[in-house]
C-alpha cells in the first residue's frame, strides 16, 4: 500500500527566503506526482504535474523535482512571499489499474512572515 | 483545465438530517470524483461516479450513507445523510484532465459542519 509522508507538517519563514518541501512515497511504481496548494477552508489547486519520466518541473518561482527510484519528490519555492502562505500536498498517482486512486500526504503548513 | 463549481460553499447542519451538495464541471468527464477532508486532515476519496452507472466506494464508505447521483457528463451530487458530528469535513469534488487526461482538478470545496 502506497504511503506519502511530507516533512515538515509545518514551517514558518521570514519573506524572502528560498525554501524547500519535502515528499517521500514508498511504492516507487508511480504514473505521475502532483503538488497542490490549499488555502484555508478551500480547495486544492493544481501547482505542478511531475509525470514519472520527468525529473523537473518549473512554474515561475516554484520548481519541483522527483527521484522516483529513492521515492522522493521536493518542492522549492524561490523568493517566497507573504501570499504563498498556505498549506502544500503532494499526490502520487499508480500505475496500472489502481490509477484513479491518488494518494496524498499529510501537507506542509507554510508561514511566510512579513 | 477544468474549472469545477460547487453548491454551496459551506452549510451548518443538525445531527441526523442530510445534506447533498452539487458539482458542475465546465467541460464533459467521463468520471467525477469525492472526496473528503476532515479537520486536520488529508483528503480522503470516497468515490468515484461515472455516468450511467453506480458509483464505485472506498473501502470505509458504503451507499446508504454517502449516495450520489450523476445524470450527465458534467454534473454530480453527493447526499451525506443521517449526519453525525463526524462528518463535519470539507468535501471536495474532482476531475481528471490535461494533455494526458491524468492531472487532477478540484472544486472550491463545501465545508459542512454538524452539530
């Protein structure tokens, strides 16, 4: 059973500061890894699709990596701001028939301080 | 990507009563899926539904309790009946999409509490 773990549950950083979040899965035969924010009380919102042959992807200030074959996946996010407060989850996909199931993690709690 | 609307966007409900709670995608899904998320959680499916067929439950979560419709490609509801504190969560509706039809939306989300 595909387990997704995120460290830190939660961080808090002064404006400014480049920060990374981590995920970690245990089954590594994955179809693609998806990181989302949430904002309180709200829904997810897509950041980034890492498909399992890809080793990087950028939008903007943000840029996700995954090693599937360590089963670790990290989301840096550049010059952070007062508005990418919020929390993060990543999902991982499986291949084959169970590829409906995403599973997620726990999410990362971000404070950006002014 | 799909945009994905629900209705509504928060209800405050008494123990034992049921609520259904509407989801309506700007583009024809072959499926749709719930999703909940209790406080302080992560998301949990529930099931997924297909047009013109029953839906498919999670382990954990049976018909009787949470039944949902879905009359046509773009459009489905979820009835969380005979309501407990426990099932105060935000439930999030979810769609499948982009140039490889695997990357997944979400709705706004509905924030029940009961009380």
């Amino acid at each position: 059973k595909q387990e997704v773990t995120q460290i830190p549950a939660a961080l808090s950083v002064p404006e400014g500061e480049n920060l990374v979040l981590n995920c970690s899965f245990t089954d590594s035969a994955i179809y693609n890894l998806q990181w989302f924010r949430q904002d309180p009380g709200k829904g997810l919102t897509s950041l980034l699709l890492i498909q399992s042959s890809q080793r990087e992807q950028t939008s903007g200030r943000l840029n996700a990596s995954l090693d599937k074959s360590s089963g670790r996946s990290t989301l840096y996010i550049a010059a952070s701001q007062p508005g990418d407060s919020a929390t993060y989850l990543c999902a991982v996909r499986p291949r084959g028939n169970a590829g409906n199931m995403l599973t997620f993690g726990g999410g990362t709690r971000l404070m950006v301080k002014p | 990507s799909a945009v994905i609307s629900q209705k509504p966007s928060r209800d405050i409900c008494q123990r034992g009563t049921s609520l259904t709670i509407q989801c309506q995608v700007d583009s024809q899904v072959t499926m749709m899926f719930w999703y909940r998320q209790q406080p302080g959680q992560s998301l949990t499916l529930i099931a997924t539904a297909n047009q013109g067929s029953e839906a498919t439950y999670e382990s954990g979560f049976v018909i009787d309790k949470f039944p949902i419709s879905r009359p046509n490609l773009t459009f489905s509801t979820l009835t969380v009946s005979n309501m407990s504190p426990e099932d105060s969560s935000i439930y999030l509706c979810s769609v499948e999409g982009g140039p490889q039809g695997k990357e997944q939306y979400f709705g706004p989300g509905t924030r029940l509490t009961v009380t």
